[in-house]
C-alpha cells in the first residue's frame, strides 16, 4: 500500500468550551468539522502559514499564537489503496474579535478554499461521526483522553453530507 505524505499547519482556539472549526466542502474530511489551517505555499514559515490560513478560511486575524506541537495520523479512505500520512503543526491561537473580518467569500476570491466557513463547536460534542482526526486529536488533547495516542484510521468514512452535532 502506497504512504502519500501531507504537511499542514493549523490553529487550536477555544473559548467556554467551544472550539473553532471550519466545515470542510472537499477532500477526505468533506462535511466534517475541521481545524483552521492548511499547506505551507512556497517560502513561507510556519507561522505566516497559520495566520494565512485562519484569515482565509475564518475571516478572523491572529492577535497571539503560542505552544506549538506536531502530531500525525495515518487516514485509509475507505476503498482507496493509499494511506495519508498527515503531519499536522498544531498552534493555540488568539483571535481579534473586535477587529473588522473579511467575509469567507472575499477570502476565497481564487476558489481555492475549501471551507464553509467557521463555527464554534462544544467540544463535548465533537465525535467521530461529525470531526475530522485534527479535531479529534485536540479534543483528547484538551480533555486528557487516551486517544491521545490514536494516529490510525482505517475505512475512513468520506461524509456525503453536512456535519450534524448531537
């Protein structure tokens, strides 16, 4: 089985128990919660990637980013004979609420987004059914669940739809 290998960075904000998402429209994670963020374009940092990537698929601009960390998952869609290796650079980012925001529509003027838009999510509600493994991986992260440790998901499920929270 062949490894395909995708780098990202991405954004961990949570507020009252509430954490930024972005709903995905396309790729492996489509109709599910995801985190804000993505692929480093050519000659740029880690951190101008972060602050891209938000603004891009949020509207909102970064105020303060701290404690980065990497972690990975192995994802085998269901009824391909690849596996991606996603190696994902997470960040705790601070957004500016009070700041005027770009809507997602002029950020994505290109069509090369592939968000729906932010919403913050309970965490408690985040599962397996309506997240994505980044989301899922924070979530353990941030209420010290042993799934910390999880990194691979076999006939993983494309969602046909939009994400429903219980």
């Amino acid at each position: 089985m062949e490894i395909k290998h995708h780098f990202g960075v991405y954004g961990v904000c949570l507020q009252e128990g509430r954490l930024l998402c972005i709903e995905k429209t396309r790729g492996p994670y489509q109709h599910r919660y995801d985190l804000p963020g993505g692929s480093q374009e050519l000659g740029e940092g880690l951190t101008e990637t972060l602050k891209r990537e938000v603004m891009e698929e949020t509207g909102y601009t970064l105020s303060d980013y701290s404690n980065p960390r990497i972690y990975d998952v192995l994802v085998q869609e269901n009824g391909q004979n690849f596996v991606v290796h996603h190696i994902m650079a997470f960040y705790d980012i601070e957004i500016n609420e009070e700041e005027p925001q770009v809507t997602i529509s002029e950020a994505v003027s290109d069509g090369a987004n592939d968000s729906l838009g932010y919403i913050w999510m309970d965490i408690q509600k985040i599962t397996e059914e309506n997240a994505s493994p980044l989301v899922l991986k924070v979530k353990a992260e941030l209420l010290g669940l042993p799934e910390l440790d999880k990194t691979l998901y076999m006939n993983w499920k494309v969602n046909d739809e939009k994400p429903t929270c219980p």
